[in-house]
C-alpha cells in the first residue's frame, strides 16, 4: 500500500516502459476511483496518446513476426483507437484488467493486458507490458493472444523466459477467476457509463512536442 493515490475525476499517466527503461506508448486516464493499490480508470476511444511505431514507419501489425521485437520503436502522436476501456491496475498484480465498450457504449468484452508491475510515480502508473494477453468473453470463456509474439519477444531479449513464465501464471489465475465467473468477471462495471460532464483525458502538456506523425495506416499496438 503506498500513500500516493489520485481522487475521481483526476487525470493519470499509465506509462508502458520497454526493458531497457525507455518509454513506450503513454496513456492518459481519468479516475474513477483509488484507494492506493488498486485504479479503477477511464480512457475513452478517440483519447490522443503517445504510441509507438517501428522505426520505419509501420505500425507492430504490419511488421512480420520475426521482425516485431526486432527494429528499435519511436514515439508517435496517436490515439487510442476502436473501443473505449475501463481498467482495473493493482499495483501488486501482474496484470491489468480492462472492460472493453463499443461506440454505442455497450460492454463487449473483457481484455486482460498481462504486464510487469512498476510502481507509481507522483503523475501516474508505470508498467512494462508482457506481450502475451488474455481475452475473456462475455459468458466467461477465455483464450491466449499474442501467444506467438511472446515467443518472438523472448528471442529478441524483448522479455525474459522468467517473467513469461510468471505471466503466463498471472493468465491461469485470471482465467480460473473468469470460469468461476469471479471478480472481476461477474458483471460488474459492465453497465458502466462515463459521466457525461467529463471531458476525456489530457496528455501533459509538451508530451507530443517534437514527435513526428505516423508515416503508417495502421493504429498503435496495445502498449508495446
């Protein structure tokens, strides 16, 4: 438990950082509730962020696999792209759990985004992502993504087989949780809706300056 926490309707930074300490893509939320272990925040699609392309100019999906993990990343003015996401990050948890919602703002999906925990910092949150991530359908059935770029990304020194290893048990446990249709899979958040006076979140002022736009189509990638 940590003294810092952040009161509704603020605005936090999750900041995703790559292994050698730089920073990867940067996401602005908006608090819904915190009692200093556990955030429970916003980010509406269409929210401008901080993402990530390849050095080239396309986006981690048009890369073949053997080159994701491979050819160095820059950061690019984006924003967050299709659905909006209510997310639940606990400090001591080695993953993230995020309510996935469509344009019409009905809930769709559960998304556990499978990441190594950092701390928190005076303006946010700090976590590396793992890669490897859980989808959990509605009726509580779930499945692996990005099984195959977690291999990649272990080869490319991306990830070590150790924390895969761990993420790979933080997935279990989420599933265990979801087929027993467990917190935070058993409905709650789901009829979520934002508070209408709300504007979306803000990125800090000066985080896009200097940043080049996305010579690329495609949106950024999660939070690699």
């Amino acid at each position: 438990m940590t003294d810092r926490r952040w009161l509704p309707g603020q605005t936090v930074i999750e900041r995703f950082h790559r292994p050698d300490g730089s920073i990867g893509q940067v996401h602005p939320l908006r608090v819904l509730a915190d009692d200093g272990r556990v955030l429970l925040a916003w980010l509406p699609a269409g929210t401008p962020i901080v993402g990530s392309r390849l050095a080239d100019g396309r986006s981690l999906a048009e890369a073949p696999l053997h080159q994701r993990f491979r050819i160095p990343r820059v950061p690019v003015p984006d924003f967050w792209h299709r659905t909006s996401t209510l997310r639940r990050i606990a400090d001591d948890e080695w993953s993230s759990v995020w309510w996935f919602f469509d344009a019409a703002g009905q809930f769709t999906n559960w998304y556990v985004n499978l990441e190594v925990p950092l701390g928190r910092n005076p303006a946010g949150v700090d976590r590396i992502d793992g890669v490897l991530d859980v989808v959990v359908d509605r009726d509580g059935t779930w499945r692996w993504d990005d099984e195959d770029e977690a291999e990649v990304a272990i080869d490319a020194g991306r990830l070590t087989r150790e924390q895969l290893d761990r993420l790979r048990a933080e997935g279990e446990r989420i599933g265990a949780l979801a087929e027993r249709g467990a917190y935070p899979f058993d409905g709650t958040d789901t009829d979520f809706r934002p508070d209408p006076g709300w504007p979306a979140p803000q990125l800090p002022a000066g985080a896009l300056a200097g940043l080049s736009p996305p010579a690329g189509t495609g949106p950024a990638s999660g939070g690699r």
